[in-house]
C-alpha cells in the first residue's frame, strides 16, 4: 500500500474520471512536476488519452507502487500486461510517453519494436512518436 493517503482525480480525453492516490500518480512525471508547481489541482484533465487506455495505465502505476518490491510478481505482471492486440499497445506506449512514466514507455516501445520485428530501436519509435505528439498535444494543454 502507498504511504499517500492524498487521492487526484485523472480525467481522460473522452471524459471519464478516474480516483488515484498521489504516490501511484507521480509514476508519471508530467504529473510530478505539475503537483511540485502546485499546477495541479485535484482533478487533472489528461488529454488526448481515452478512458479505456488511462483506466490500463492507471493499473500499471497502482501495481508498479504496490508491488515494488517483488521483482518477479512485477515481471509477471509487465508479460500480461503488454498482452495486447499491436493498436492498442501504440495508445498505451503514445500515452505512457506524453505522461512521461520511463518504465512503462521502455516496456512499451520495446514490446513494440520487438513485435514489427524491424532494425529501428525501442529508443528511435518512442523519439519519433513523442517528437508528434509533443507538436500535436503541447496545444491541448491547459
């Protein structure tokens, strides 16, 4: 259990809402650094990610902060999660990137590279991937 007791609310793209306590939350540095500027406010609207990818990442944060500590429950958990069709694992890696929480992404673009079976690197897609939605996104944010 996380020693913070203090709870946000993550409002997706598509308007759904979503109660988290702060310490699962600041696995997301753009999240982090909002709260260490006092820009964030209880409820945080996250844009450009649905409800369904936010509730996923929501579960690797919660997961990650619970079970830090067991290294092989947490393996076991990053192989079920990263179970998914190729669509979806790009909206979690895009989200996991504009969110900026490193081992997911890594998790993410690494399962991705591996999976298109091409000479690019985990590195090269989240760069290429993040450098669009930073062009497209940095106008969404309040």
């Amino acid at each position: 259990m996380s020693l913070s007791s203090r709870k946000l609310v993550l409002k997706s793209s598509d308007g759904e809402l979503f109660e988290i306590e702060e310490a699962e939350a600041q696995q997301s540095l753009l999240i982090k650094h909002m709260m260490e500027d006092d820009c964030a406010e209880t409820c945080i609207s996250i844009p450009n990610v649905t409800g369904d990818i936010l509730s996923r990442i929501i579960v690797y944060c919660r997961k990650h902060v619970n079970t830090a500590a067991d290294y092989d429950a947490l393996r076991s958990f990053d192989n079920e999660f990263i179970n998914v069709d190729e669509a979806t694992l790009f909206h979690l890696a895009t989200a996991a990137s504009f969110l900026d929480i490193k081992n997911l992404s890594d998790l993410l673009w690494g399962t991705l590279a591996d999976r298109r079976n091409k000479r690019r690197t985990a590195r090269e897609l989240r760069r290429r991937v993040t450098e669009t939605t930073q062009t497209s996104s940095s106008d969404c944010l309040p």
